[in-house]
C-alpha cells in the first residue's frame, strides 16, 4: 500500500506542542515534518487494511475535528491514493459535517476599531464550520503582532495591540474562502 498524507497549519494557533498518534489494526509509523512555511507534514504507511483513528492534538487540546477515522482499503480494490483520501475525509467527520465558510462567525470590537497601544481582541467561532484550517491577515500602515488561542470551549480568541492609528484591514478565512464579512475594515485611533 503506498503512503498517506496530510498537512496540519498551526500558524495561527500561536505556540503550542503538535501531537500525532494513529490506532489501527497495525501500528504505524509516523513521520511528521515541518515545511518552511511552518505547517506541519504528517506520512504514515498502512500496510494491514481496515479503519484507523488518526487523533490530532495541539497544545494539549484536541484540534476540531479530531479524531479522524481514516478507511484503508485493501490494494486489490485498486482505489488510487486520492480515493482513499476522500474516503478519508468523508469518514473523518460526522455525517452532516461538511466544510462551510458561511458558517464560520467572528465577532467583537476588534472588527471595528482600537486605539493605539491598547490591547484589541475579537473572537472567531468555526466550531459550525466543518474541519477546515481557518487564516488570519492583518494588514495597514504597520505590520501588527496577531495572537491567536483556542478558548475552552472550541471558538479562538484574537488579541492585536495596534502601534499606529490608521485604517487597517483584518481577513479571516476559512477552508481558503473568505468568511461572511471579511475584510474587515478597522479604524485605529
């Protein structure tokens, strides 16, 4: 059976520990590297076939999502890789979870405007959304810091000092579509 793969992006998640682990009918080995872009790409060789869990983890904290069930089926149904992928990504979710940037929310002052050196914040709320890897640019007349920290309940929480006031443009995306609402236009005074 030839290899699988994925790709996992913690680049807005802020610091954290990426933790991968995969039951099955065999134990796999995992290899996990990280791209020069900062996401992370996870390989691992099935050669028993049958359902494995992959379970995903970051910081401690499950990522939505996980665990995803992953359908290994044997090579004489001659399924190509891209097949057992989407077989993959059909069974790694509830049935009715599907990706859906419509339904990805963010909320909050943030959004609108800040004043300079004040802590800003607004919250993202995906959990509607489907597992997809949610993004976040902020751009204006200077470059500005971005926090970015999954809250207990599943939504994130952004925290952005502003140095300089300024019209500034914040985009959130999801799954790579433009959430209801981005860009955002902000007002730092």
């Amino acid at each position: 059976m030839g290899s699988t793969d994925f790709t996992i992006n913690t680049l807005n998640a802020g610091p954290g520990d990426l933790a991968v682990t995969i039951d099955g009918p065999e134990e796999v080995k995992i290899i996990c590297e990280e791209n020069e872009d900062g996401t992370y790409h996870v390989s691992y060789n099935p050669t028993v076939p049958g359902e494995y869990s992959i379970t995903i983890t970051f910081d401690g904290q499950m990522v939505s999502g996980s665990p995803f069930t992953v359908l290994i089926a044997p090579e004489d149904e001659k399924k190509s890789e891209e097949e057992i992928k989407m077989g993959a990504e059909a069974q790694g979710v509830a049935q009715e979870e599907v990706v859906d940037p419509a339904k990805v929310k963010a909320y909050g002052e943030g959004l609108k405007n800040g004043i300079v050196g004040k802590v800003t914040e607004f919250i993202i709320n995906a959990l509607d959304g489907g597992p997809g890897d949610l993004s976040l640019a902020m751009e204006g007349p200077v470059e500005v810091d971005i926090d970015c920290q999954e809250n207990p309940d599943g939504t994130y929480q952004v925290l952005y000092t502003p140095t300089q006031p300024g019209e500034y443009t914040i985009t959130i995306g999801f799954d790579d579509h433009d959430i209801p609402g981005s860009p955002y236009r902000v007002i730092i005074e």
